[in-house]
C-alpha cells in the first residue's frame, strides 16, 4: 500500500506573532507562525498586506525578531518543537528569505520540560536562551558587533542541517553558519538550572550584563523568582541581583518592563517587582493566555484572558519608577494565542480557538456595545477541527465538509466546499431571463483614420441587454446606480438571440427571430437591417464581432457586415441532411476580437458534430457523437495553446475533443458528467483569461492551468445565463442570471476553500453527524458559563460547562431541536444509526460520559427524529410510552434503569420543539467514548470494553424494547473505532490497532493487533488489508493484515507497513474527497480525508507502485533543488519519530513537497527531472494527473 499525503488547506490555527523591520529598514512588518509555517505581512496606511509565507519542516514552538548592534534589519529566530533552531534575514535586493545560522539543540541525556519549551532572547541582542529540558538552560551567543566569523565553512552547505550535533551538559554544540555576516557566533552551550520546575523566564531591560528573571515552582507547589546574571566570559549562570519568594500560588507568566523589573501574571492579580519596588493590583479571577507592550517605555501592556475578554495595564510612573497599577476591561476579542501592538491603536490578535483579529482601539467607550474595541478585519481560522463530516447535502456529486470548529464561546461550525466562489455585488428581482448581454458604448481596440492609427483605452460596459419570452429590456449602469432606459432603434417588443458591440464599426447589433440589427452606438437608431423570409424563424445564431452565423430549419447561413456601407451581406448558406440543434463561431485562441475560420454545428437526428470552413462552409469533419441525447450546445476554444471543442448533451454529458488546425482532424475524444440536466457552454473573459462557464444543475467552470484542465463547481443554484461584466462601478465581474433574479458579482480567479460560518451561540462544536434521511446534522455541543461577560456568576459546579444535542437543518443550518444533558455529562459521541428488522426508521444514538464528584458513569441514549411537532406520527408511540415506564429491567449488566429527571428534561424539550424525542437509554459504569452502526445493531465502546446494544421488538411487552451485551473486552481505554463488511478495526489509546470479526452469535472476536506502543488518535480502514492509523507524536502509520501467511501468530499481527510524520495532531480520518471527478473513463483514486487540530485539512491518496516509484525519484530529485527554510532537513522532518524510535519515512510521498515542482522555474524543474529520464511537461501532467483528485 503507498499513500500520497497532500494539504489542500493549510493551517490556520495563530500560535505566535511579533512585529519589527525585518524585510527592510523602514519596514513594519507583522510575522505570525501557524504550526509549521510563517506568513509575512507588511503593515501601511491601508492595513496588513500579506507579503509571502514560508513552510517550515518543523513544528514552530518559539518565534522571536531581534536586532544586533550595527544592523538596519531585525532577524528571526525560530526554534522547533524538535529542538532544530536557526536564524533567518530577509535579502530585500534578492527578495528572498536566507539562512544565516541553524543548529541542533537535542541532548541525548535530559528530559523534555513539562510546561512546554521556553526561548528568550535578551533585549540588547547579546543571547538567546532555550529551555528544553528540565534543570537545563542552552545559551547562544550573539555577535553583537557584526564581526566577521571566519568559519570557512562551505557555502554549497547552505541549508544542511547538522543533525548529529548532540551534546551533553556543560559541552558546546556546533552550528551551522552560512555566511561570513552570521549574527551569531560558532557554538552554544548548555548550563546547569538549579530550578526543575521552570513556568516561564524572561530577559530583564536596562542590565549591564543579560540578566534573566526565572518563575518556577518547589515541590510544595509554592511559586518564586530568581534572577540570574549571564557570564559572557564563561557564559555561565551567576545569581542575580534579586529574588522574591511565594509570589502566589496562581501565578503563571512573567513580563518584562522597560521601566526595570517584571510584571509576575497570576489569575486574580498583576504584581510589578524590581528587586526594590512591589506594586500590586487585584483582578477578577480568569487565565491570561497572551499580551503585548503598548508603549516603549512599558507604561502599558494589553492582555488576553481564555474568556476573549482584552484589558489593559497601565503603569503610573515617575522618574522610572512605578507608583500604580490600573487595569480596565476594554472589550469583547478571540479567546487569543498572540497579541501583536502595531501602531495608532490597531492591535493583530491571533487566536488558534476562533479567528484571529485586526483590531483597533479608541479612546472613547461605545456605549451600545460597552466596549473601546472596534473591529477592523477577520482572518479565518478554522481550528481547531474537533469533528467532521462528509456530506452532498444538494446532490449534486460535490462533496463538502462540515466541522466543529473553535473552542467554546469561538465555537462554530464551518461548511468547507472546494471549487469557484462567486461574491455577490448587487441583486436586482428579475423574474424569467433568457439572455443577457453586456454593452459598451466607448470606441475600444483599434481606430484607424486616412493618416493615423490610434489605440483606445480598454472599454466598459455600461448597458446590460436583458431578453425575456416576449420583450427585450435595457439596463443601464452609472457607478453602482442602476436603473431601466431605451435604445430607439432596438427591438424591445421580442425576445432577444444575441446583442453585442462591433467595436471597429461603433455599431450594436441585435439578432431576433425575425432579424439582424444594425444600431449606431452613439446616437442608438438603426441604421441597416435583414429579415427573414415570411413563415421562416431564426432559430440559433453565433456571432464574432462582423461575423454572423445562424440556422433558419435545416439552412446554415453565414453573413458578414460591410464595413464601408454598414450594411448586413449574406456570404453563404447551404442546407443540412436535419435540423441544427447548436452552432458556434467563436475563434479558437481570442475572446471575440478575431476572425474566425471555423463554424462548429450539432444536428439533430444523427446526433453529430460538424465542422464547417469560412467562408465557404464546406464541410471539413464530420464526429458521431453516438446515443439518443441531443447536442445542446458548442463552443470552440484555445486553452495553454491548445485548441478544443467541446460539445454537450441534454442529458449533462460533455463531449471534448482536441483539434488540428494542420489536418482540420478532431482527437482524444473524451466524455465527461457535468450534471444531470442539459448544459448550456458561455465563454467568459477574467483579467485577460478566457475560460468556460457551463450552465446546468451543477453550474461549473472549465479552465486549464499547466495545460491541464479542471472542472470546478461554483457556488450558485438555478444558473440560467451568464456574461463577462465590466463597468465602473462592477469592475472585472459577471451578470448572472437565475430564474428569478439579476445578481452582479466577482468570480475567484482560481479554484480553492470556500468556508462558510455557522456561529454556535458562543458553544463550542463537539462531534457532528449528518442524517441524510431527516435532511438534518445532529452536533453535541458544549457551553462554558463562565465565558460570559459581565461579573463573576454564583454558578454551581455542575453548571460550569453544560453540553447539548441539537439538531440544525441541512440547508439553512435552523436549530430545529435541542435536548440538554444531565449535571455533569459530557456528549463524546454520536451517530445515526438502524436496527435489524426495522429499516424504515434512522435512529441517532448518542453516547456520554457522567463525572460526578463522588462516581463516574456514562450513557447511551437513543432518539428518534419527527418530522411533524405534533408527536403522534410514525414515530412508534409504543417507543414513547417505554419512556414514561422507569422499569426497563431487561437490560442485563447494570443498564437497566431510565432516569426520570432526564425523562422529564426530554418532555419539556419536546414541548417546546417536538422533533428529537428520547426514546431508550442505557447506563455504563463507564465512559461511553465512540459509537459505531455496525450491520443492524449499535456497537459502544465502553473504556476498555465493547457492548452490542440492539433495538428489537418485545413480543411480552408488545413494543421495542433495548438491551445490550458485552461483546469484547481486554483493551486500555478504546477511543476509535471503525468497520468494513463484517470487521472492525479498534483504536487504544495506548495499543495500537487490533482487528475484530463478527462471529455467527454476534460476539466479536480479535483476529490480529499490531504489537506497537502506539497511542493512537484516530483510525481509518483502507480497504480490507490495510489499515491507517494517526497516533500522539503527530505520525501515520499503515499496518497490514497478514492473510496469506502460513504461520498463525504472523497471521495474528498487523504489520507496520508504512510511516510517516506528519506534523499535526490529527483528530478525525475519513474516506471522502472535496472534489467532484467529471472524467468518467478514468479509474477512481480512493482517498481519506483528514482534520487537525491546527485548522489544517489533507488528503491520503492511495497510489499505484508505478506512480510511488515515480514520486519517490521525483521527491529525491526535489530535495537537491528545494531547500529547507533554516537548513531544516525534509527527511529528518517527514521521519516517523515518537519517544520509542525514530525511522525513516516508509512508503509515503510528500505530496506537499511534489506540487512545488508546479512552481518552480524552469531550469530547477529540469534539475529535478533528471534521473527520472522525462521533460518537465511529462512530470506536469503526472501530477496534475493525480492532484484533480485531491483538490
């Protein structure tokens, strides 16, 4: 088994952000990280300009801008959670990100600190500290007087990392560095911390020597500082100037003060220490998770606390020493991560639990809102991914994503959809459109005079033709003004064909039923005409500028205008063996604004496609399409230099062929499914770029990239005509028409995400099912009481965090039902479930957890979903009877006793919705952690057991009644599980994976486990051998069922077959793709869809050998010419690696790595080709091959 592991959404998740000069001198940039890539933004009058970003092969745990002495620009310090550090400079002449140092700081003796690492650097740029583990600080010293580091290293080793540069306590490590200009200097090296239990560290301002300032914590869980002065002569730790004991037992961060000394953070108070001065301020109990200086000199500081709530301290000073504390709620922000000052009051506040913020501050309070904050921009953020699910909930074979996003009051669910997004400008209620044309009255492209040539500015539209049944209607545009007027020589009484500019005549034209047009577009009045012959009708036509094609019955005609007399002149006309169904003119490389040499036509009858020569219209191909579906529509265009055809049916198939203007000869027939319904073909021009709009059930968009192309579906129902927009006031836009409307909007230039909010009411999104039979999503949801604002409540414990079961319509996302659980329990999963003998009904099963101060238990609830809010429909009111009957004593083992609080919790909740009704539930003395519907009857499983619970029907009692048995049992604690056919796959915290078979009896039994320490996060089955697993150290593994060995105990291990490190802590696997495969000729590429906890979403394509020996060279060929950012190594990076081993990556492809081929220049590219014995266009379509199933 190989996989293809691909991002087609990035992180999104904020963990760090700083500001300072570092793309040039006069530069205010703003840098922020998420998870393993850096995004650069330049700051200016007009906001935040996103400049580039960067992938880092490493997880990012510290992120710091520093300056030494004697440089314009500030560098960067980077440290991963792997203990890999370097140093990065901006090249602003090269435009480019260099390397200055990098180096590897693992020990092979130490443990990892608990709280996580902690990197400071020294506010005069002299050192850089690292605390990675406990009773260890790493020191790098900085060269702060630029001198040149004569280390003869080598520059071909640019960006290799040194990973073997290990070393023990009190020994230096070597580093990397890359230029003669390093700011830092040959080694770093360790020193002893008498302190184990660090919390937090920061460099002291305004000391003659780098002064560190340590919050730690004793074995008697009592808090202290110590200060410590760094030797630069034995770069060692000296005690500092001070030390303060039991600081508070709630204290948690330290901040540095330019004034002197540092602000010690606690949950209920801000104390300011210096060794002399003590000031104190109490505060509202909350958890301060981020904050930034506001002032040079320190005077305040804005802080973020874990209920979004942002405030500021003020430090009232004189002659640099601190009177006062004030501190004031400012107002309502994203639980944040980061908080970044930029300038006049603007704050950048990032967040990894909700959407990070462009803020701004202002020196009066809004009194509506009760807040100094006013919102300026939003940044998506759709991490962290608790939950998600797959669904086509318009049927339309587009699948999107559904997910529980955020934590708590940043909670909410997110609709993921993959393909072209259309924003709306304006909207005008025009019921019944049939046609829509834009019209230009400005001269455009070229005018030629007897002495001169001239060359107009590019044209606007400020008329839209709009045709209906029985008028035509004119539109007129005037900024974003809308309104109706006439042209005196146009046909308003008839439905228009077609109405267009000859830009080189200043002529309109108007193509009816009955008539050609001719219409000055200064003065609108007509000024030439030809009609048809009576009992004769004009039933399609094509137009290219002076070129008119049209079909009257079986009869081509071909006309031209006369550019001398303004007249229209009939070139040619033949008659057809049947009727033309659709025609079309269009020149194959231009967008109207050439002389076309082809006429393309299908016939009725004979259902084929034919081609006709200008102007002579002899036939030159003739095409069988084949079938009883008429053609509906045509179109010829040049993509990347190749010239196609594309022809559709009625019944949503699309024909494509590629065409040999040397031969006048179609090939490489193709047919693809756009739809279900017939599909009308409209060219349309986005900035220079012509591209195809295909008009149907599912509206798509048809463009090439790398002379591949892609079908993406676009976010608009009831499509019925669309045009190419340019006005003033729409610039670069589109008329749409619907079936009852006008809508004016913006088209993406390229296909991506399109994600869509769904806010939760300040609940956080637990897990989440779709219910296709309800046309509904079941989400348990959990709220935090606490997290509101106002003064403290006299909450009561179990109130703290209350979780519900709602239920939100498919389509509008209405809350449609809510059911709240009991004091003190948690939903931890649900899904929609059937019983054998019962296949009408679609029951949603919901299992939890109780912890109670004096027990835990759990609960597996079962609920039926009405339709009607009247509860007497087919929703077995036997069942609700059982409801009010507390004496379900059939349930063996302990889960025999419905709860009447909850009983009565369920009525009240149907009395005010009546559409999710309770029906049974069972009790566990454990925590029901996963459900699975699995052939007929619910599997749970129950810490370190799994229970068959089965809804049947009671001969005794004359109605269904539920029980349940254990089935297995012998795991740590089951957080997943999965199935296939008759097997399931079990995921253990701690165990792995192990297989299960269904048995005749219905019991369940192990057939093989993979024997590794693993502990595992999420699971997926491949196919019915391989098995996919995500575990804690941010890894995948693939095991492999053993079923052709002839040894029994081979037979009963699963056996890792693949690894790889993926970088992200994955909480959900499921099969699924966001794109839609229009090519019904090519085999399917079965793929995963995976979530994680950084807001990132990927793809785990199962691939051939051929095409993984393929990647594999071409992933070798890549990594000589793409280098890691800060010498990071891309193997060492996608190694798998957890605290037991580390090995190299087995039988996975980087597909992230792969698509950089797609931008590289052309010289890197050849470089990366060969040893693969292709041209780089081989490789392209290779990918593009594979990628149009991943995004």
């Amino acid at each position: 088994m190989y996989s293809f592991v691909s991002t087609v959404q990035k992180p999104t998740s904020v963990t760090h952000s700083v500001t300072g000069n570092f793309t040039g001198p006069n530069d205010k940039n703003l840098i922020i990280s998420k998870c393993t890539k850096i995004e650069i933004f330049l700051m200016d009058q007009d906001g935040l300009k996103p400049m580039f970003d960067v992938n880092i092969y490493g997880r990012i745990s510290v992120l710091k801008l520093f300056s030494v002495a004697g440089s314009k620009q500030d560098y960067l310090f980077i440290s991963t959670e792997s203990f890999k550090f370097c140093i990065l400079a901006y090249d602003y002449e090269k435009k480019e990100i260099i390397t200055k140092a990098s180096g590897n700081a693992e020990d092979t003796i130490g443990r990892p600190t608990e709280a996580g690492q902690l990197g400071i650097i020294d506010p005069d740029g002299r050192v850089v500290a690292l605390h990675l583990y406990e009773g260890l600080l790493k020191l790098i010293t900085l060269d702060n007087n630029n001198s040149n580091n004569n280390n003869n290293n080598n520059n071909n080793n640019n960006n290799n990392n040194n990973n073997n540069n290990n070393n023990t306590p009190n020994k230096s490590i070597n580093l990397n560095l890359n230029n003669n200009n390093s700011p830092i200097q040959k080694n770093a090296n360790n020193v002893r911390l008498e302190e184990l239990q660090v919390l937090d560290m920061t460099f002291l301002y305004g000391c003659k020597v780098p002064t560190i300032a340590v919050l730690f914590k004793d074995t008697k869980d009592e808090k202290h500082i110590s200060t410590y002065e760094i030797s630069s002569k034995d770069t060692e730790l000296i005690v500092g100037p001070w030390s303060q004991s039991n600081v508070g037992v709630y204290s948690s961060l330290l901040v540095p003060v330019p004034l002197g000394g540092v602000l010690v953070v606690a949950d209920n108070g801000i104390t300011y220490l210096n060794g002399k001065t003590t000031r104190s301020i109490a505060i509202p109990y909350t958890k301060f998770l981020a904050f930034d200086r506001v002032d040079k000199d320190g005077s305040r500081f804005l802080f973020g606390d874990h209920f979004g709530r942002l405030s500021v301290l003020v430090l009232i000073h004189q002659q640099q020493r601190v009177m006062e504390l004030k501190f004031e709620q400012l107002g309502r922000i994203s639980i944040p991560s980061s908080i970044s000052y930029l300038d006049s009051g603007v704050v950048y506040i990032g967040s990894s639990s909700g959407d990070s913020q462009l803020i701004k501050l202002n020196t009066e309070k809004d009194q509506s809102t009760d807040s100094y904050v006013t919102y300026l921009e939003t940044f998506t953020n759709i991490g962290p991914i608790v939950d998600f699910c797959v669904v086509d909930a318009e049927k339309q074979g587009q699948a999107q994503i559904v997910t529980c996003s955020g934590t708590y009051r940043d909670g909410s669910l997110r609709i993921i959809r993959n393909g072209i997004g259309i924003a709306e400008q304006a909207s005008i209620e025009l019921e019944g459109i049939k046609g829509i044309f834009p019209i230009n009255t400005t001269t455009s492209g070229t005018t030629t005079t007897t002495t001169t040539t001239t060359t107009t500015p590019e044209s606007k539209d400020r008329y839209l033709i709009t045709s209906f049944i029985e008028c035509t209607k004119v539109l007129s545009f005037q900024g974003e003004e809308i309104e109706e007027t006439e042209f005196e020589g146009l046909d308003s009484d008839c439905s228009t064909l077609y109405c267009g500019t000859i830009d080189k005549l200043n002529l309109l034209i108007q193509i009816t039923n009955l008539s050609i047009n001719l219409i000055d577009s200064n003065t609108f009045k007509r000024v030439s005409r030809w009609n048809v012959e009576n009992s004769r009708r004009i039933n399609l036509v094509s137009t290219n500028q002076d070129q008119i094609v049209l079909s009257i019955d079986k009869s081509l005609l071909y006309f031209q205008v006369n550019s001398s007399n303004k007249s229209i002149q009939l070139v040619k006309e033949i008659q057809l063996p049947h009727e033309i169904s659709c025609i079309d003119i269009s020149p194959f490389d231009s967008f109207m604004d050439s002389k076309s040499q082809l006429v393309s036509v299908g016939l009725w009858n004979d259902i084929t496609l034919r081609i006709f020569k200008l102007p002579t219209l002899e036939e030159i191909w003739k095409e069988p399409l084949g079938g009883e579906i008429l053609p509906r529509s045509i179109l010829m265009i040049s993509f990347d230099s190749i010239d196609y055809i594309f022809c559709s049916l009625g019944d949503g198939h699309l024909f494509k062929f590629q065409f040999d203007f040397s031969s006048f000869k179609l090939f490489d027939k193709r047919k693809l499914t756009l739809g279900t319904q017939p599909i009308i073909l409209k060219k349309f021009k986005l900035k220079n770029t012509i591209n195809i709009f295909a008009l149907s059930d599912r509206p798509t968009v048809i463009y090439s990239h790398n002379k591949k192309l892609f079908y993406s579906v676009v976010n608009l129902k009831d499509v019925t005509n669309v045009t190419s927009f340019n006005s003033d006031g729409f610039p670069n836009s589109m008329a749409i028409a619907t079936t009852n409307s006008l809508t004016i909007g913006t088209i993406d230039e390229i296909q991506k995400l399109h994600i869509k909010t769904i806010p939760l009411n300040e609940e956080m999104g637990r897990r989440i099912v779709h219910l296709e039979d309800h046309s509904c999503y079941a989400v348990i949801t959990v709220k935090n009481n606490e997290g509101l604002m106002g003064s403290p409540q006299d909450l009561c414990e179990e109130d703290e965090e209350v979780s519900f079961v709602r239920i939100y319509n498919d389509q509008t996302f209405e809350l449609m039902s809510s059911y709240k659980l009991g004091p003190y329990e948690m939903g931890w999963s649900l899904t929609p479930c059937k019983f054998t003998g019962d296949d009408v009904n679609t029951y949603l099963a919901v299992g939890t957890s109780i912890n109670a101060p004096d027990k835990s238990s759990g609960r597996v609830l079962l609920f039926s979903l009405s339709n009607d809010n009247n509860n007497n429909n087919n929703n077995n009111n036997n069942n609700n009877n059982n409801n009010n009957n507390n004496n379900n004593n059939n349930n063996n083992n302990n889960n025999n006793n419905n709860n009447n609080n909850n009983n009565n919790n369920n009525n009240n909740n149907n009395n005010n919705n009546g559409k999710l009704i309770l029906l049974e539930e069972i009790k566990f003395r454990s925590s029901v952690y996963f459900l699975l519907s699995f052939n007929g009857r619910l599997i749970a499983a129950v810490h370190k057991r799994l229970f068959s619970i089965r809804y049947t029907h009671s001969k005794e009692k004359n109605c269904k009644v539920i029980s349940s048995e254990s089935v297995h049992k012998g795991h740590t604690m089951i957080l997943k599980l999965a199935s296939r056919g008759h097997f399931i796959l079990v995921g253990d915290m701690m165990k792995s994976m192990s297989l299960l078979v269904e048995q005749a009896d219905g019991s369940l039994e192990q057939i093989a486990r993979n024997p590794q320490p693993i502990w595992i996060r999420s699971i997926a089955m491949i196919n019915d051998d391989y098995f996919i697993g995500a575990e804690a150290s941010n890894n995948f593994v693939v095991v492999k069922k053993n079923n052709d060995s002839t040894n029994e105990l081979e037979r009963e291990l699963l056996d890792s077959v693949g690894h790889y490190h993926i970088g992200e802590s994955i909480n959900f696997m499921k099969h699924g793709s966001l794109v839609r495969l229009p090519d019904s000729d090519q085999p399917i590429v079965p793929t995963i869809l995976y979530v994680s906890v950084n807001g990132s979403i990927g793809v785990i394509a199962s691939i051939s050998e051929e095409d993984f020996i393929f990647f594999s060279k071409l992933q070798r060929g890549l990594n000589q010419v793409v280098r890691g950012v800060g010498g990071f190594s891309h193997d060492t990076w996608r190694a798998f690696s957890n605290d037991h081993h580390t090995v190299d990556s087995k039988n996975f492809i980087d597909g992230d790595l792969i698509e950089t081929f797609l931008d590289l220049k052309y010289e890197s590219q050849l470089k990366a080709v060969s040893d693969l014995g292709i041209t780089p266009d081989d490789a392209f379509r290779r990918i593009e091959s594979l990628m149009q199933y991943i995004r």
